[in-house]
C-alpha cells in the first residue's frame, strides 16, 4: 500500500459527498479523479467538488495509472461487476453498502481481489465509529449482562410516486432491505458476536415496483441468542437500536 491512497471516485452518485471530505481530511489520502458515463456531467461534477480530473467512462477510471483505489458508488446490482474489474485493474476497492446481494456475487469479487492482491472492503462506516467501538467494549466487559436480545431498526419515508429513485427500481436490486435494513443486520451480528445466524425469518411488504418497502426479521443464533430488525419506506425517519 503506497503512503499516500490516490482515491477515484467511480459514478457522480449523491452518496460521494459522505466521502470527499473525510478523503481531503485523511492524512494518507488524496481524490484525484472521478468518472461519468458522461464526460461532461464528469467535468461539471469535478469542478463543483474540486476534483482535479474527470473521466467519461469508468473503464477510463480504472486505466488511470494515477489511481490506487476505487469507491464505488453505483446502484447494488453493479456492484459486483464493477469490483471485480477494479481489482482485475489492480485497483483496491471500497464498495457502498451492501457490498453484494447474493452470495455467488461476493465470491467473485473476493477471488478477484485475492487474485490480483488488492483490498476489497465494504462501506460499512458505522462499524469504525467510536460510539460503537465503546458499545462492544461495554459488552465484552459484561457490563451489559450476558447480551441475548438485539432489537435494530431503520425506516425513513419515501414517497411511492418517486418512481425514478434507484431504491424503488428492483432491476437495480433496489429495496428497503438492502437500502438501510443492513445496518440493523450488520448491527446486529456485530453487538452479539455470536458468528452468522443459524436460522432467519423475515416479512415483506412489497410496493407496486417490486420492491420491498418494509421489512421486518427475526435472526436466531446457536447460543439461543436473538435479533429483531426491520427497515422501510414507509414511515418518518428513525432509527436506533
């Protein structure tokens, strides 16, 4: 790994914003470019932000000799394409949540990483927060007891006529779910530390687009622990645990 991490930046997606600036701020960090399927949205994007160079397709991205590692921000489904051909690039990667929606996916983007020697990693920043560092501290201390019961949630509202927005498109595996039910999940898993779950059961309500709009899922785990998650698009905005 290089002292200084040139990062590029893979689609003009909103979601980049949570990330330029922790980049700049980043000691061993530097953005050096960002690429569009359009050259000159690319370039518009690039000024705004003050990115210095803009490509106008993401396979000129990867070929950027100027770049060690890739965020990829593009909807879920291409996901796995697109890192699996930055690591082919030799480029590390940083995937948006959720990393991959089936298994099969992530398998091919692990192997391509380990072939080529690059890091692959999910966008996951909760996981590196302190608030949640100190949550596991408390419960590896046991001062929270013996842990058996995680309940998570996620649920924020989106209007059902916003047909165009990515997280109601089930082409682009959209979906509350995938969208924010896998920080409830993840959370979950994580606070018990009791390895994957044995058994799952989970509800959906499904909206006209084919996606589900709300979720709600129970994880059993072998030590007799249990997670209760939901997420949706239905109600304001909350979440906790």
């Amino acid at each position: 790994m290089p002292d200084t991490i040139r990062w590029g930046l893979l689609s003009t997606a909103r979601i980049n914003d949570a990330l330029i600036d922790p980049i700049r701020q980043a000691k061993r960090s530097e953005l050096v470019a960002v690429a569009s399927r359009d050259l000159a949205k690319g370039r518009d994007y690039a000024a705004a932000k003050g990115i210095p160079t803009a490509h106008g397709s993401y396979e000129d991205l990867l070929a950027d000799p100027q770049i060690d590692a890739i965020y990829i921000s593009l909807p879920n489904a291409l996901h796995c394409e697109w890192a699996v051909r930055a690591a082919q690039a030799g480029k590390h990667v940083l995937v948006e949540k959720p990393i991959a929606v089936t298994l099969d996916e992530l398998d091919q983007m692990a192997a391509a990483a380990t072939a080529h020697g690059v890091t692959l990693f999910e966008a996951f920043m909760y996981l590196h927060h302190p608030q949640t560092r100190r949550a596991l501290e408390l419960i590896g201390e046991g001062k929270l007891g013996d842990l058996q019961t995680v309940q998570s949630w996620f649920h924020f509202y989106l209007p059902p006529e916003n047909s165009s927005n990515i997280r109601l498109n089930a082409g682009l595996s959209g979906g509350s779910l995938w969208d924010v039910g896998v920080y409830p999940n993840s959370l979950s898993i994580t606070m018990l530390g009791a390895g994957a779950p044995q058994a799952v059961w989970a509800s959906q309500i499904v909206g006209e687009s084919g996606v589900d709009v709300a979720m709600r899922g129970q994880l059993h785990f072998a030590g007799g622990q249990v997670a209760q998650i939901s997420s949706g698009f239905r109600t304001p905005f909350r979440e906790g645990a």
